[in-house]
C-alpha cells in the first residue's frame, strides 16, 4: 500500500527530535483524528539551519513529516514557504488517496513554525498572514478534493 | 527468510491440511451438481449433507435446521432481514448492541431506513451488555434481538444463555453472530435458547466464501436469495460443494478438540496480555479479562497510533491489526472501542493480536520482545508523550 520511499522514512525517519531554543515551534493536527505534527526551526538569517520534529500518526504521518524536514533544512523561508503538500508526496513517491491529509499537514506544521518564528521576531513573512490551522482542515481539504 | 509470524487469527485462519484434503476430490472428480439425479451428483449430495449434519452435531441442533450460506455476512443479513420481513404485521422493533459487528450494525440501518425501530444497546467498559438495559429495551412491538456471541475486536463474551431465556420468556426470537465464538466456545443452540445463529467457515480454519445459518426449526423468516430449490427451498444457489466440505470437516475439527486447544490458547493468551503489562508501560486491556475468546489480544498503547504500529511489527514479520482510524479509512477509530468508552486519541493506539492453533510460546516472547522496542521507539517520536512527561 505504501511505496518503498514511504517505507523507508517510516522507517529510519530524518530529523526526528527537539530543537532547544528553537527560532520557531509549530504543531497542527489533534490526537482526536490520530495525528499530531510539532515541527522545530533554527533559522539563521533567512535560512533554515536546522529542523526536527515529533509525530503522532500513521506510517505516512511520519514519512510526511520526515520528507517534509529534508525539503526544507538548508532552504530559506521563501523556499519553505513555497513547498506544497503535493511536493512533500510526490517526493515520497506518491501517498494513498486516504493518506495525502498526512501530506497537508506536514506543509502546514511548516507553515505554523514560521508562523511562530514571525510572530517571535517580528518578521513579516508574505503568505502567512490569512493561515487557519483549523482542527479538520487538512482532512476536509481531502475530501473537496 | 525472515520468519513470519500470524497473529490476526480474528480476521481469518489458514486452512487446516485435513481440511483442504477433504475439499479437494469436490473440484475435478466429484465435481457433480448436488441437485442432479445421477450418481456423480448425489456423491456431491452426500457430501453437503455430511457437512450439514457435522455442523449441527457441533452446535447442538438438528440437520434441517443448518443452511448453508456464502459466510457471516449473509447469514446475518438473512436472519435479520429475514424475520423482520416475515414479522413486519407483528412489530417492527429489534435490539442490537453498538459493539456488533457491521453486517448486523449496517443491516440495522438499513432497516431502519425501512420504517423499522432499532434499539442499539450501550455497553459497559469491558463491552458487556446489560441485562437489565435489555429487558427494558424490549416491548410489545419487539420482533427480534440479535447479539453477538463474541466480539470480534475485544473478545469479550455476551451472557448468551441468560439472553436466550430473556428471549424465550417475552417470546421474541433471538440471533447470534457466532462467527468469532464458533471453533473457540461450546455452543448448545437448544439449551441456550438459541433462534438462529451465524457462522463462517474461515474462522476457524475452513475457507472461506463459506457461512451457515442455523433456523430453528418452525423459526419462519423471508428468503433473502431467490432461485432455484437448493438448500430446503430456502436459500438458493448451487451448493458450493467442496467450500461446505472444508466447513464440514473444519467445524468437526475443532470440536474434536476443544478443551485441549483452548487450554493452550488460554496459558498463551494469558501469558502475552501478562508479559506486555509487565514489560510495556501505559497500557490497557481492552474487552473483558476473563469472559473473553481464548485467543484474543488486544491492548491500547498510549500516545501513539496503530497504523505505525502494525507497520512496524510488519517489518519484524508479525500480522496482526488495529482499531484505528487510520486502518480503516475512516476518520474515526473503532465503533467498538469507543462504545466501551475510550476517548479517541486513546483508540487510535490500538492493536489486537489474535491467536491461533499454530502459535506458540517461542513466538508470543518474539513479539513482545519486538513490541517493547516499538512502542518506545514511536512513543520517542510522539509530542503527545512529551506532553504527558511535561504534565508529570
């Protein structure tokens, strides 16, 4: 059911811990529906130094999570910004019509990070500004699909 | 080869060597039409009836009463729908439990939708049903219960007789979905005051495609299969020959050696619930400890999520299954552990590990050894356990 990238960051996942004092914390999801992504960010600058996470979820919860960390360590907060949930599944070559919400939320964990390192440092980061991590957003997302 | 260990005996079972040997000569040689008059087809005859009077020997009835079926689903959607059709003038009420399995739940609502009451019985935290709740349930317009004999996730086991004399007292018939108990439970239909009970072959190491209804007899209730005069008339469709052979054998099988088999399941099972309440911390037991299937298994693993966990005892070569939400496709995790009243961050993390004839010690030490490292590898990973660590 899941290919063998998916497998593999299930797996041996990357980036997978905390960050102490992190720059930016984010956490989406709710254990009601079976997931919870906490993303951490060390930024320096405008790049993306470090990243690490925790998860609560299903196999491609994790994988998200993981694959998502990889795409944006070393990348700048416009690169970050711009990586989509599509990108994060295609890069796992490719998630199970039921699993792409584990792929939203993986972008949106991102997102709320910045979020939080904007609102820390009082840097304006364009696209942020009307975000909503509402409760069941990423699975209603999926299911409009 | 990394070798592989099966423990979702509750979802379906191998078929036994003895068993596949029986079937065998019904698919080239004997392959005759049970219905025709010449000597190949009453071979095919002789066998079905064998099988039918093997499975009434099993459960205490009487060979008319036994109809074979393509498996539990339809034998649960036949006895449900079937007497609520026939019984429609008398009343058009029937009690259910919410922990069924969804061939009776589905089947329920979809009567309802039918201008039918349906009544869903809550359960306690074990998944047991009240008795009381039960009697009270019931009126005038009560045409049927049906409750299953035991559950197929929790393994926890219904009071079976003392629902039985309930229905008999207030005159209503009674169902069981006897799919999990049947093979791992003594089954007397006449002193249990059973009406009609489902099974299915595969459970117990039969194949599968495979099911029987038991009807007591006088017990009148609309055919759901319409056709030819197979099956006394009343279900129709030439018989699956070599499937109700396997049945057959399967279900002699497994009463021949009932206590003995059962006792190994009980040290075994007992021993696994055991040693994971020793060596894994926040854990629960789920369905009752000791009214429960000889072979079931199924814990909730706090803070983190069944699908994760069932993959990772995949790659360590273990089968088993979840409640969670996330093996299902659905959003929610397990009508049944919710019912016994779980919160569902708490029913995501569950796992049922069924055990069969064919597992022994060596392998319950293997997987909890291999569980051990799995749930503290994903707990590591998992912010609800930080949060949990913070608060404590």
């Amino acid at each position: 059911m899941y290919s063998e990238k998916v497998m593999d960051h299930f797996t041996h996942p990357r980036n997978v811990g905390e960050i102490e004092n992190p720059d930016g914390v984010g956490e989406v999801g709710n254990a009601k529906c079976g997931d919870i992504m906490r993303m951490y960010l060390k930024i320096e600058g405008d790049v993306i130094e470090d990243v690490k996470f925790k998860t609560f979820g299903c196999g491609s919860a994790i994988a998200s999570s993981s694959m998502a960390t990889e795409l944006i360590k070393g990348k700048t907060i416009e690169e970050a910004m711009a990586l989509t949930n599509k990108a994060v599944a295609e890069a796992l070559d490719g998630l199970p019509p039921v699993k792409m919400h584990c792929s939203v939320l993986a972008e949106q964990a991102i997102k709320s990070a910045l979020l939080d390192y904007s609102k820390k440092h009082n840097v304006v980061i364009p696209g942020l500004e009307d975000l909503n991590f509402d409760d069941e957003d990423h699975h209603d997302l999926i299911e409009n699909d | 080869m990394q070798k592989y260990i099966y423990m979702d005996n509750a979802a379906t079972t191998p078929v036994k060597k003895e068993v596949l040997e029986e079937m065998l000569p019904y698919f080239s040689e004997n392959y005759g039409n049970p219905s025709s008059i010449y000597s190949l087809g009453s071979k095919s005859k002789v066998a079905v009836e064998k099988a039918r009077e093997q499975v009434a020997k099993a459960i205490g009835a009487d060979k008319k009463e036994i109809f074979f079926t393509a498996g539990g689903s339809e034998s649960d959607n036949w006895a449900i729908k079937g007497v609520a059709y026939k019984n429609k003038s008398k009343g058009n009420h029937i009690i259910t439990s919410k922990i069924e399995h969804h061939a009776v739940l589905h089947t329920c609502e979809y009567l309802e939708k039918q201008g039918f009451d349906v009544t869903y019985l809550d359960v306690d935290e074990d998944g047991l049903i009240n008795l009381e709740d039960l009697e009270k349930a019931i009126t005038d317009k009560t045409i049927l219960i049906s409750i299953m004999y035991a559950n197929n996730e929790i393994g926890t086991i219904q009071p079976i007789s003392e629902i039985g004399k309930i229905a008999k007292k207030r005159n209503i018939y009674f169902h069981t979905d006897a799919v999990q108990a049947l093979g791992s439970i003594k089954i007397d239909v006449k002193d249990q005051n059973i009406d009609m009970l489902s099974l299915s072959g595969h459970k117990f190491y039969g194949p599968k495609g495979v099911g029987a209804l038991y009807i007591r007899q006088g017990l009148k209730l609309d055919t759901l299969i319409s056709g030819g005069g197979q099956e006394r008339g009343k279900r129709a469709g030439t018989e699956n020959v070599a499937s109700i052979v396997g049945l057959g054998k399967a279900i002699e099988l497994a009463y021949e050696n009932l206590e003995e088999n059962n006792e190994k399941l009980i040290k075994l099972r007992d021993k696994m619930i055991k040693d994971i309440e020793e060596k894994i911390p926040y854990v629960r037991l789920n369905g009752h400890r000791n009214k429960r299937l000889p072979g079931n298994v199924n814990f909730c693993f706090r803070f983190i999520e069944g699908e994760s966990l069932l993959l990772s005892l995949d790659m360590v070569g273990v089968a088993g299954s979840s409640g969670s939400a996330c093996t299902s496709g659905s959003l929610d995790p397990s009508h049944v552990l919710l019912s016994i009243g779980l919160p569902h961050e708490i029913a995501h993390g569950s796992l049922r590990l069924s055990l069969g004839s064919f597992n022994n010690e060596e392998e319950v030490d293997y997987v909890v050894e291999n569980l051990v490292e799995i749930v503290d590898r994903l707990r590591k990973m998992s912010p609800l356990y930080d949060k949990f660590l913070e608060v404590k």
